[in-house]
C-alpha cells in the first residue's frame, strides 16, 4: 500500500472546523470536513 504524504493546508482546516460546529451543514459535508482534518499535520489525536 501506498504511502500518503499528502496534508491539509491550515486555511482549509480552519473551514473544515467551521463547518462541523455549524448545525446547517449535512451529514456529507461534516463527514469530508472530518476528513480533511485527520489529514492535518500537528493534529492532537495519535
């Protein structure tokens, strides 16, 4: 399997939080903002 180095940008992190505290996003795009930020580097989770 392929290694992904391929990591999210902090203005689009920065959205991608926005979009899953807002309560007028569906469930599609909270699932590709969750998404972006596991990307993220520096995340918390491990």
């Amino acid at each position: 399997m392929a290694n992904n180095t391929k990591t999210t940008s902090a203005k689009v992190a920065s959205t991608a939080s926005k979009i899953l505290k807002d309560g007028r996003y569906g469930s599609s795009s909270k699932s590709v903002a969750g998404s972006a930020l596991s990307q993220k580097t520096g995340s918390r989770s491990k």
